[in-house]
C-alpha cells in the first residue's frame, strides 16, 4: 500500500485522435484505466491513472484528442487537451509516425513551446512502418527538433515503452504527493466509475452513446474484509436498457464481472459489485424527473 506521501510526477498524455493514446495509457500503467472502444473521442473528458516504480508515481493524465478543423465540439476538446498541459509537470506529445505529417508535428510542437511547457515527444506506431520508412521519418524529426527529447515506440507491441518510463524515473523532479489510489475507496468514486464505464464500452460498442452518466451509490466495507459497491448507470433513452442487459442478462453479468475482476487485481481484495440501471427523462427545463431503475447485476 502507499504511504501518506509519495515522490509524484504528474504526466499529460496529448495527441491527436487515433494517435493511440489510450491504448499508450494501459499499456503504461500494465492496467487499464482508460477506455479503449471502437469509437472515436471515446476519451470524452480527461482520464487520470499512476504507474508506481522505485517507491515513485507518475500520474498520467489522458484527455481527448487534439483536432484542429472547425467544428465546436473538437474547439473545446482542443482547448481542453491544452488546459491539461497547464496542471502536470510535461507534456507527453503522442503523434502516429506513419499518418502524422511533418507540418503537422511542427504546428502541434509550436502551439505547446509557446507556453513554455516541457515536451517529451513520442512517435508511436513503430510497428506499422517498414525499417527504411521509419529510420527516414525519424531522421527527419530528430533534425527538426534537436533540442527535444523523442522517442520511438510501439504501445501495442509494448516497443520503448520501458526506456521512456525509466527515463523520466531517472531525470524528472520528483515532488511529495499524496497517492493517487487513496486506501480509503470513498476518495476513488471517480476511478470506480470508470471502470464500470469502460466494461460498459467495450461490450455494447456502437449501440449506444459513449456519454452514459454514472454514480456510486454505495461503498461498504465487509467484516471480512470484501467491499460491497452499488453503481448506478443513467440512460437517455429505455431502448438502451435490453442493450446493456443483453439476452437473459448476460451482457450485464459479463459487464459486472469484467469490472469486479479488475477492482480486485488493482485494490487486492474481494468485491461485491452491484449495477442499477436507471432510465432518466429529460426535458428543456427540468434535468430529471421521471425515471425507471432496476437492478441488473
């Protein structure tokens, strides 16, 4: 378990869409913590979780995808990932080295030294290039950006991943924090829900939006050490409840299970985990106010 204090280093993960940020996330920190569907801008809202080494944590922080063309919604998701960059001590730049141009590794590189914000800059998806294809590209990079630190990595194939890691261990300050997984579970109701959110993702895909609401009704703990957690997710729509249920409920069992299974891997302990799904009415001036709730699993 962690101390009251930890050496702490706080980590923002940018990039644009399918650069492969979420899957860089897990495979970060050897669990998942981020949500990795199909869709895209899945990451809706920025995404915290720690890699503890050599008695230090860095917290890593994921947030959606930097996009530059016109539309609102990706304005404020650009404006969002640059918030980020103002609460952690480096930025990690995540760019796709087979799809990224030059131009636009430059522009990104430029907006973020405007600030003044240390970057680290990762060219991800090694893998997909060919030996002479990726040498050139990142010759290319390297000449442009010789006063930065870069590496070249693969987070699906787990390729340089632990050279980075071991490399901001060794050079980065370090300051005393409090852990980011408190013993105390009532202080980790946000990490519990998206747990829950991610299983959720992951086993209905496209059927539904990916902007579910959820809520940790209850954390109890058990005189035999287990924990008991009720969580209840918030639908649009009564459509969705079969959705989620799955046939004779099997989907929301799975749900359930995938999500138990990774709160005992990551606490060390037994746990009960109850799901509500609560079909919630909504209209032009009242947020709620007629709803179903059942429990499912």
């Amino acid at each position: 378990m962690l101390s009251n204090k930890i050496k702490t280093l706080k980590v923002g993960i940018l990039g644009k869409p399918n650069t492969g940020k979420s899957t860089l996330f897990n495979t970060l920190i050897k669990k998942k913590h981020s949500i990795v569907t199909r869709k895209a801008q899945t990451t809706r809202r920025k995404t915290t979780a720690v890699l503890v080494k050599d008695e230090k944590q860095i917290i890593f922080t994921d947030t959606p995808g930097i996009i530059t063309n016109k539309k609102n919604i990706n304005r404020g998701m650009f404006k969002e990932a640059s918030n980020v960059a103002f609460e952690v001590d480096l930025v990690l730049l995540l760019f796709n080295i087979k799809k990224d141009s030059i131009d636009d590794i430059i522009e990104s590189v430029k907006y973020f030294e405007k600030y003044q914000i240390e970057l680290v800059l990762l060219l991800n998806k090694i893998d997909l290039l060919a030996t002479e294809d990726f040498y050139k590209r990142v010759s290319i990079i390297k000449d442009h950006f010789k006063n930065k630190i870069i590496f070249s990595i693969s987070g699906k194939k787990n390729i340089g991943i632990d050279q980075f890691i071991n490399y901001l261990i060794k050079n980065k300050n370090f300051i005393n924090d409090k852990p980011f997984i408190q013993k105390d579970l009532s202080k980790n109701l946000n990490y519990l829900t998206e747990i829950v959110r991610e299983k959720v993702l992951e086993n209905v895909h496209d059927e539904i939006p990916f902007n579910l609401d959820f809520k940790v009704e209850k954390v109890e703990n058990n005189k035999d050490m287990s924990v008991t957690i009720h969580i209840t997710i918030f639908l649009k729509k009564v459509s969705y409840k079969p959705i989620i249920i799955g046939k004779n409920g099997e989907n929301i069992k799975k749900i359930s299970m995938l999500a138990r299974k990774d709160l005992e891997k990551n606490f060390n302990k037994k746990f009960h985990l109850f799901l509500f799904l609560k079909v919630i009415k909504y209209n032009k001036n009242t947020k709620s106010n007629r709803s179903n709730n059942d429990y499912l699993g």
